[in-house]
C-alpha cells in the first residue's frame, strides 16, 4: 500500500497549503484537508519546477509561488529574446521594379504605422498644401511638411521619428541587398537612376488625401533626387513611368507598405485612393482637424 499524507488543500485554487491555517493565503477560501500519495507527490508539476529539492521534502507555500514566478520570468525572457532577435534578423522585403523603383510590401507594422502617425499629428501642424489634380480629380489640400522649404516651419514644430526610422529600414535595405544593388548600379545606361546606397535627408513632406482626391503626373523639382514614401492608411494606386516610354507602371500600394524611386526623373502620380483604412484608424486622427483616410509620408534622398 502506498504511503499517504494529509495536506490543507484548497479547491478553488487547486494548490496545496502547507502552512498551518484556516484560510487560503490567496483567494482566503477555507481549506480542507486531502490525500497525497506517493504516486501524486512524484507526479506533482509544482515539486517538479523546484531544483535541488528531494522529491518528499515539504515547501512552504512562499517557496512554490516563489519557484513559479522564478520560471515564468525566465520563461518570458526567453521569448522575449527570441522576439527581439527575430527582429534583428528579420528581412526587409524589397520587390526591384522597373526603372529601378523598389517598393516594400511590409515596411511597417500595424503597431509602428500607428506610432508614426500619431508621433506627426502630436509634432507638427497641419498646413495649407494645394496639389496637383489627377484628370478631373481634385489633389490633396492639406499636410504636412518639415525643414522642406517649400512651406515655413512654426517655431514649436519638433522633427518626426518617421525620418530616423525610414533611413534605417533604408540602412537595412542596403545591407540586405548590396551585391545585387552594386550590379545593378554598375550597369546602368542611365546614371541618374542608381539606387541611393545613403539615406541624407532631414526633411519630410507628406499629403493628406481622401478617397476624392489623386495626383496628377509630375517630376519633382529639380534637386530633389530620389524619395522614399511610405503610405499609411487606404490603399493606393500608384502610377509612374520614364519619359517617352509606352505606358506607366501601375503599383497597389497598402498601409505600411513603401516606394523609393527617383522622382525627379520618372513621372509619377496617384490615379486612385481606395476607400478601406486600418481598423485603427479612426481613432487615431479624431482630433485632427482635417479628416483623412491616406498619407504619404515623402522623405528624399540626397544621391551623392
């Protein structure tokens, strides 16, 4: 017959108390007394969790919460360490399109696209930013802009977190595909659309559109050189094509996702902004003055 030994049980819990009371010390149930066998104690998860301990020696009660919160910790640890270095080694997605254009499918999470945005709606002011239309559809009206030139800055105006985080998925993106890249950069017939190997910009610009609005084709301003734009919130239908060639490149860009092209070389516009938005969204931009469903954040590239 085996070996059996009275413990103060509670049922509420399902944990044994070994201190000598009336009440559970966590829930404050009554306890009860139970039957332990052999059999029980060897197959007991909490005796098996503590290290060094001889399997019918007694714990109290602070001992094995001790010993649970001690695993759990190193458990969450553990994953936590697994997160952040799949991270670290996570790839930046790069589809190479005509024209050398690159567009990034997963640019941004739903977490860091929300982040962003409010970090630009809490840092700078919304301002008047009249577009071009696209065929009988009016462009955006209003955005923002930063240290562009183009527009004055107000003196309370802080720079965005967006920049920082663009050159270094831009960073990421070199490092990923620097063979590549240095073929491609070494056999182009034309020099003035080599993919930027540095990010050098301090500046953004970025539109707000709803589903009425488009952008008509243009080259950006000379000077301006390649741009990286991420959009954030309804998809869009982006178009661009190279001087006297037959028909321009169409490209469905979602939230979270990004271009770079060198926009003062190929023409380039937004035939369509679709209606949906992140589930997020709404809440979001409820303080902003003008409702939105879709903004491209435009920071340019310097190419040296």
């Amino acid at each position: 017959m085996q070996n059996e030994q009275f413990v103060l049980y509670c049922y509420n819990c399902n944990l044994e108390n070994s201190k000598e009371q009336d009440n559970c010390e966590i829930c404050g149930t009554e306890l009860l007394f139970n039957v332990k066998t052999e059999d029980d104690i060897s197959n007991d998860p909490i005796k098996q969790k503590i290290p060094d301990k001889d399997i019918n020696t007694d714990i109290t009660l602070d001992e094995m919460i001790a010993c649970i919160l001690e695993e759990d910790e190193k458990n969450n640890e553990i994953e936590f360490k697994k997160k952040e270095k799949y991270i670290e080694t996570q790839s930046l997605v790069a589809n190479f399109l005509k024209y050398n254009a690159i567009h990034f499918p997963a640019f941004l999470s739903d977490t860091e696209q929300q982040l962003i945005l409010e970090d630009c709606i809490n840092k700078l002011s919304i301002k008047n930013m009249p577009g071009g239309s696209y065929d009988k559809i009016s462009g955006p009206s209003h955005g923002f802009s930063y240290k562009t030139g183009w527009i004055a800055d107000n003196t309370n105006e802080i720079v965005p977190c967006c920049i920082e985080l663009a050159k270094n998925q831009h960073e990421k993106f070199i490092m990923e595909n620097k063979d590549l890249i240095n073929h491609i950069n070494n056999n182009l017939a034309d020099g003035r659309l080599g993919i930027p190997n540095d990010f050098d910009s301090g500046s953004l610009w970025a539109r707000m559109y709803g589903p009425e609005n488009g952008l008509g084709f243009h080259t950006d301003p000379p000077g301006c050189g390649w741009v990286l734009v991420i959009s954030i919130g309804a998809d869009i239908d982006f178009q661009y094509y190279l001087k006297n060639s037959n028909k321009p490149c169409d490209i469905r860009i979602k939230s979270g996702e990004a271009v770079m092209f060198n926009g003062e070389i190929l023409h380039h516009g937004i035939k369509k902004v679709h209606e949906n938005t992140p589930y997020w969204w709404d809440e979001t931009i409820k303080n902003v003055e003008h409702p939105f469903t879709r903004i491209g954040l435009q920071m340019r590239i310097r190419h040296v």
